[in-house]
C-alpha cells in the first residue's frame, strides 16, 4: 500500500476516534445540583430527625413556664373508731383540701427563657447539619463529575491506544515496525482496561452515597453531569472571618448555650428566695345524734419554704452556674479559632488549586495536546518511535485527568468553606 495513503488512513482513523470518545454518554439524562440539594434537604433523614428534635424543644418551652400541678386531697377528720358514726363526735368532719405551689415572682419567666434559648440552640444545630448535608451533596456531586470524566477520558484514550496497536501491528507486518511496539502497545491497554475497571467501580460506591443522602435506593440509577466552571471567589480572610461569626450556625448555637446559662445563673441567685404553698380547705360535718347543729370548716393557709441550708445548696448552684457560663465562653471561642483556622487553611488551599487550574488549562494541556499531534505526525513519518509516542499519549492522559481532579478539589473546598463560614457562596445552574 502507497505509503502517503498510509500515512492519511492512519491520521484520519485518530480524529474519528478522538471525536468519538469526546460524544460518549451523551444520551444520559442530566444531573442538576441545585435540585439534588432540594432533594436531600426535604427526604434526609438526618435533616428530618433533627427538625423533629427541634419542634419536640418548641413543645417544652410553654411546660417550663406553666406552675406546678395543684393537689387536692380528700380526708377524714376525727372519725370515732368505736362507731365510725359521723355524728357521734363534733370534730368529725369530711375534709376536701386544694394546694397550689407558687414559685417566687420571676422563676417561672426565668425557666421560660431558658427553655427558649435550648429550643434556639437546637435549631441552630439544625441549621448547621442541614450545611453539613448540601456540602455532603456538593462534595459527592463532583465526585461522581470526577469519576465520570476520568471514566470519559480513559475510555477515549482505550480507543485511541486500541488504534496505536492496530498500528503498530500493521508496521510491523509491513516489515516497518518493532514486535517490541505492539507487545508495549498492548500492556498499555490492558492498563487502560484495568483502570476501567476500577473506575466504575468507584463509580457504583459514589452513586450509593449520593442515593444515601438523597434517602433513595443505594442502587438507583443517576445521571450524567454536565461540563462543570470553576467557580467564581475573590472572597479575603477577613471578609470570611466576618461571615463566619454572622452566620456559622453553631457559632450562633454556643450564643444561644452561654444565653442559657447566664440565664441559670439569674435563677439560681432567685432561689435564695423562698417558694410558696397556698391551701384551702372545706370540712363538711353532720348535725349530731343530740340534735345539736353542727356548722362546715373552711381553712386557709400560707407556707413557704426557708433556705435554711444556702451554703450547701443555693451558694453552690450560683458557683455552678458560674462555672458553666465561663466553660461555655471558652468553648465557644475554641469554635471560634477552630473556624478560623480552618477558613485560612481552605483559603490557601483555593488560593493553590485556582492557579494550578489556570497553569493546566492554558499550558500543560495545550503543550502536551500539541506534543502528542506532533509525535503522532513524527510516527506516521518514521521521524520518531513508537515508545515516544505512546509517552505523549499517556503524559496527555495523566494531565487531562490531574485537571479535573484540580477542578473538582476546588469545587470541593469551596463546597467545604460554604458549611463552615454558614453562608452559600455560589449558585450552581
């Protein structure tokens, strides 16, 4: 065969196929982040059992200001044990007693409060695991884009090398190759098919996570993900920091914790005043055998309780709750720095991976496109080997998937830096 149509077979069966695996998995349907968030965020579980903890601390806050529960009694008074007649004695009575418990003025708005600041904090805890849950979901998301493309890429480059050996085979049956190039030819592929392997392998984990927090069947099917953009973010430390104390939730959750306690320590301090006891009583007594007319009781009384014992109890409960106030600043600040920490550490972190993105797309990536056609030329020509060649194919490769591994890693510390600062920093169409 002419060797210059040789040549023009050989690089138009590469574009085909180049062509080809880029239009792989087109007829997927699509996956849309914005309505897996929405997805996860109405059937989670986790979300779910955490709103109903949250409503379940609504329910306590009117029982913490509510008074004590009255006590009636019913008895009996002076019953002669010789007759058990209720008009042999005149102190015979039957008594019906109602005792209500008043705590001192201002507790029970105290025990309101702090009812309400608990239900508060629990809400902010739900706040925060409902972040916690769409930064699962993003992070998961771009998993699956990451495995998707590496998948897409592999599969591209198998058809590709799956030409290179068809080539290598008819040089070398022409008397115009090396035994040596199909034999190198063929273990590449069988790495690419390995690779494969695994990959979708990975693929069946991711898809199973995903299902788990959209609260679906782990096995149901999920779709292709469209090209993903680098994100925008210009975003400074300080600014984040700002965020973060505005709107992390847990912040907002320990507030509402140290609020509770300062709250203790005001109904603590009130319990050196004592609580009161209010009973009434009516006694109903029967006219006697004589024929004397006897009249009904009605009693009335006030009790209260004496702090006798302050130094072992209420002194104690104020130094308790004083401890606890100051226990509950110090973690909220250690929250605090950890948050911090952690912006700063994400934030260098975006800093790196925003210029390596750049670096690939507009050198690595084309440099190493353009050594590959050009090697692919050099070989069609006898003017390089086939080892050179299949060195540019796979450093190719290996740069085509370090980019969207760099890409997705980016998407996946923003997705990270969202749940700490508590605040949504992109919207992904």
């Amino acid at each position: 065969m002419n060797k210059k149509i040789l040549n023009q077979i050989y690089g138009l069966l590469i574009l085909i196929i180049l062509l080809a695996g880029n239009s792989l998995g087109n007829i997927e349907s699509i996956l849309n982040l914005n309505e897996l968030i929405n997805e996860a965020l109405n059937n989670n579980p986790q979300i779910i059992a955490a709103r109903k903890k949250w409503e379940a601390y609504r329910e306590k806050i009117p029982q913490a200001g509510a008074l004590p529960d009255p006590v009636i009694s019913l008895g009996l008074m002076n019953l002669p044990v010789n007759s058990f007649d209720f008009n042999q004695e005149p102190m015979t009575g039957k008594k019906l007693s109602i005792m209500q418990m008043i705590p001192f003025p201002g507790k029970l708005k105290l025990k309101e409060k702090i009812a309400l600041s608990e239900y508060n904090s629990v809400g902010q805890n739900y706040k925060d695991l409902r972040n916690t849950i769409i930064k699962n979901v993003k992070i998961t998301f771009y998993d699956l884009f990451f495995i998707d493309k590496s998948i897409e890429i592999t599969r591209k480059n198998k058809l590709l090398l799956q030409q290179f050996v068809k080539i290598a085979e008819t040089k070398y049956s022409v008397g115009k190759g090396l035994q040596q190039d199909v034999l190198k030819a063929q273990v590449e592929l069988s790495k690419l098919i390995e690779k494969l392997i695994n990959l979708q392998q990975k693929r069946e984990t991711i898809k199973a996570r995903l299902n788990t927090l959209l609260n679906r069947p782990p096995e149901s099917p999920l779709g292709k993900i469209l090209e993903i953009k680098k994100s925008k973010f210009n975003l400074s430390l300080e600014k984040l920091k700002q965020i973060a104390l505005e709107n992390r939730p847990l912040l907002k959750a320990w507030e509402y914790i140290i609020k509770k306690y300062e709250l203790a320590y005001e109904l603590a301090k009130k319990d050196y005043f004592p609580n009161f006891n209010l009973s009434f009583s009516y006694t109903q007594r029967e006219d006697l055998k004589t024929g004397m007319k006897m009249y009904d009781f009605f009693s009335g009384m006030v009790s209260f309780n004496i702090p006798l014992y302050f130094s072992r109890k209420q002194k104690k409960k104020i130094e308790e709750t004083a401890l606890n106030i100051a226990m509950s600043k110090e973690q909220y600040n250690s929250l605090k720095n950890e948050i911090f920490f952690q912006i700063e550490n994400i934030l260098e972190q975006l800093k790196r991976d925003e210029e390596l993105i750049e670096l690939y797309k507009t050198g690595i990536i084309p440099q190493a496109t353009q050594s590959l056609n050009s090697a692919i030329s050099g070989y069609q020509v006898d003017k390089i080997d086939f080892i050179t060649l299949l060195h540019n194919q796979v450093t190719l490769f290996n740069y085509e998937i370090d980019y969207y591994r760099i890409l997705t890693d980016f998407e996946k510390k923003l997705a990270e830096l969202e749940a700490i600062i508590g605040k949504q920093l992109t919207n992904e169409e």
